[in-house]
C-alpha cells in the first residue's frame, strides 16, 4: 500500500483509538510495522470529556475531565521470510485522573450513603485523585502487503506504574493484548481500513482490576494526493464506527452500589462496559518527515463508560 500517513488509527479507542491501551476505553491505537529501517517518534495529547458513567443509576454520573500523554517511538525492522514490514515500538504514558465525585445537579449522596469521604454538604469523594503511568512495548508485522491490500498482526504488553486500581475513572491498561489490522485500496483517495483487539484486562483480587476488553474499528480513508511544489503536504481523514467493551470477567464498586443501588448490599450493580461510537481521525502530512494527527469519538449508546467523549492531538516525527 502507499507509504501510510498515519499511524494512528482507532481501535478504541480512542482507539483509539487507538492509540494500545484502550483509554480506559477510549480509542486504541493499534502498532503497525514501518518501513525498514525507518525511525518515528511522536508525543500525544489526550482529553477524556462528557460523562462518566459508573453505575445504571444516571444520578452517578459525573463531568468526565482527564488526560493522558504519551510519547513514543517506533523501529521499522525490515523483512524476515513471510513476516514483512515487522516493527517494535515502545511508549510511556502517564495520566491525571480527578477525584470521582457526585455531581449535586444530579442529587446530592448523604453521609450515610457515601462510604468514601465526606467533601461536603451532599458531596460523597467516591474514589480520590490519582497520577499513574504505565509503558507499553509492543510488537507487529504484515503477513500481507501488497501495493491494494495488507493484513497485519501485533501484540502489545502494558506495565503500570503507580496505578490505584480500584478507581473507575482510568486508562485502559492490560496487562497483554493483540490484535490484527486489515486495510484495502479501492482508489488512490479511497481505501477501507478495519482493526480488532483483545485485551487481558488486570487480573488481580476482588474490585481492584479491570475486565478484559475488546475494541473494533471500520474505517473509511479519504485522502487527498500530493499538494504543492518541493514543500508538500497532503490531507486525509478516518471517519467510521467504533465498539469496544468488557469481554471477559465483571466487578463491582462497593463505594458507588452503597451510594446509587437500590437495595444495596443484597444487590449490586456490576461493571461491564459497552460503548458504541462514531470516530473521526483527520490529520495532515507535511513533507515525507511530519504529521499532525487529530482523533474525536463520540460515544452513541453504552454503558459503563469512563468517559462519553475523547479527543486527541498527536505530532510524529519520520527520521
């Protein structure tokens, strides 16, 4: 296929969106191979808004307002028998997560009801601030490349770095992950893109995990041809659907079920994620050297979200 220009596609998400992990479960950015011998770093900027959705009860909804950013690179490797274009990457992420606390336009949470601390008159800190990180190395190669189809595979770890776990409002960090990305062209402006991904989630005790995921992308690529004399640029844009969601286990919050479920503790709320979206990832290429990428989802139906909507700013960087 044409020499990519852009890395980033959505998974979730978001995915990236996607950008692996899923941003606690936004878009998912899958690792495609390079060119051989051929180096990319980049620095990313993502800002988690909308809502968070923590529990059926839409009293427990709050103002999502978190960020992510990331900086990475990536190695082209080259061809090694029917592994083509294999690439490693490696990224470091940290994050700032707020304090999870109820929103009073929603319905204030009584001291009763609030198991975690007290903020004030009818204000229940459910879960306290935090700042993590977490390093993902990943790995992935074309097992098919050819100048209108490529089918590619990749498998992703992720370390965490001081992550509380049993807050909600989080990345999406799983321990191993994999994949495969698929892409197809119809005409030099026009191509299908479609990515799948599978995460481990946390395994760890009790409510202190997060489940294992899934994440999909269908994409269609619109692009345009070279623009300008020896200083170019060109212009695309990724718009198409996004699903992610929990696939393998569920957990509950105590702190949230004493605050929102009915009839707690004999019932509990459990929290399984599923989010459909709608994703548009525009970006501009100048020169054969740098890229601006841009990303937004818009979660369309769900639950259990950490965040409803996602935007992200990436600059890379092709030595």
């Amino acid at each position: 296929m044409p020499r990519p220009l852009t890395r980033l596609v959505a998974a979730a998400t978001t995915a990236a969106l996607s950008l692996v992990p899923c941003v606690a479960h936004a878009l998912i950015p899958i690792p495609v191979g390079g060119h051989p011998k051929e180096l990319d770093v980049f620095a990313r900027v993502t800002l988690e808004r909308g809502l968070v959705e923590p529990n059926e009860n839409t009293a427990s909804y709050q103002k999502a307002r978190w960020e992510m950013y990331t900086v990475g690179g990536g190695y082209g490797l080259g061809h090694f028998g029917v592994f083509q274009d294999l690439s490693v990457r490696a990224e470091l992420t940290g994050y700032s997560s707020p304090a999870e606390v109820n929103d009073l336009e929603r319905g204030a949470v009584s001291a009763a009801q609030c198991a975690g601390v007290v903020a004030g008159p009818g204000l229940c800190e459910l879960h306290p601030a935090d700042r993590g990180a977490f390093f993902t190395p990943s790995i992935s190669t074309s097992l098919v490349h050819t100048a209108k189809l490529s089918f590619g595979v990749f498998v992703v770890g992720n370390i965490p770095i001081g992550v509380r776990y049993e807050k909600f409002v989080l990345p999406r960090i799983d321990y191993v992950g994999g994949g495969f990305r698929a892409g197809m062209e119809f005409e030099p402006w026009f191509a299908l893109e479609t990515s799948f991904y599978v995460g481990s989630g946390s395994p760890r005790p009790g409510s202190s995990r997060q489940n294992g995921t899934f994440a999909a992308t269908q994409l269609l690529h619109f692009r345009t041809g070279r623009i300008g004399g020896a200083t170019f640029f060109k212009l695309g844009v990724k718009v198409g659907p996004y699903v992610d969601g929990d696939l393998i286990g569920e957990r509950t919050d105590a702190r949230y079920d004493q605050a929102y479920t009915a009839g707690f503790p004999d019932r509990t709320d459990r929290i399984r994620m599923f989010r459909f979206a709608a994703t548009v990832l525009p970006y501009v290429q100048v020169s054969d050297t740098v890229s601006v990428e841009l990303g937004y989802l818009q979660k369309l139906f769900g639950y259990d979200t950490p965040a409803t909507q996602l935007y992200t700013a990436t600059l890379r960087y092709v030595f």
